[in-house]
C-alpha cells in the first residue's frame, strides 16, 4: 500500500493511505474530474469546429434554395382553398420560391400578396 506524505518543509505529515484518500473522493457526489475534463474537452473541441469552420459548421451555413413545383394534371378543376393552402405551405416550410404553371400564377400570386407584412412574407411565384 503506498502512502501519501506531506511536502511542506518542517511540517510532520499523518501518513494516510491512498485507498482511503480515494474511498474519500468517490464518496463526493457529483462528477468525476477525469469525466469533467473529457465533457470539457468535448464541449471545446465542438464549440472550435463550429467557429472555425470545421465540416458541420460548413454544412449548417449553406443556403439552401428550394424552389416548390406545384403542378396539377387539371388546375381549372382546383378549388381556391385548396390553391391558398398549398401556396401557404409552401411560404411556412420555408420555400424560395414557387413554380407554377401558368393557370395558376394569379391565384398563386394574390395568395402570396397576402403574406406581405407577416413572417414569413410572400414568395415569388415563376410562371413554368
């Protein structure tokens, strides 16, 4: 069993044995100091990759435009709700623009004119 002595000069130091140093520590409730410094070295390392450009943090930055397609094989038939609604989606998923053909652009578009002012504002709408 080896002993843990006091380093001070002229200090007479209680040996103590280090079994019962180390019972005394992991009878502290909390965290570990070897789990500590790893939850610190983890928290760092990702803070640094996410500042300095590491591989997620060039991910997360793209923008990515997404351009929605609405098509119907019959859009005479399309009732408005259901033209205001798809438009609406659109617009809250977080769309870039609309593609529509050219049936619909008007009710696409008043749609659309109606978001100004509110979050998220209206689209721009592509004739196809």
């Amino acid at each position: 069993m080896s002993r843990i002595m006091s380093a001070k000069p002229g200090h007479v130091a209680k040996p103590v044995a280090q079994s019962t140093w180390r019972a005394q520590q992991s009878a502290t409730p909390g965290v570990s100091r070897r789990g500590l410094l790893l939850l610190l070295i983890l928290h760092v390392r990702a803070a640094a990759s996410l500042a300095i450009g590491g591989a997620l943090g060039r991910e997360l930055a793209k923008a990515r435009p997404v351009v929605v397609h609405v098509w119907d094989a019959k859009p005479a038939e399309l009732q408005r709700y259901a033209i205001d609604d798809v438009s609406m989606a659109c617009r809250e998923a977080g769309a870039t623009a609309v593609l529509v053909g050219p049936e619909l652009v008007e009710a696409v578009a008043k749609e659309q004119e109606l978001a100004r002012g509110n979050f998220p504002g209206p689209l721009p709408v592509i004739a196809d």
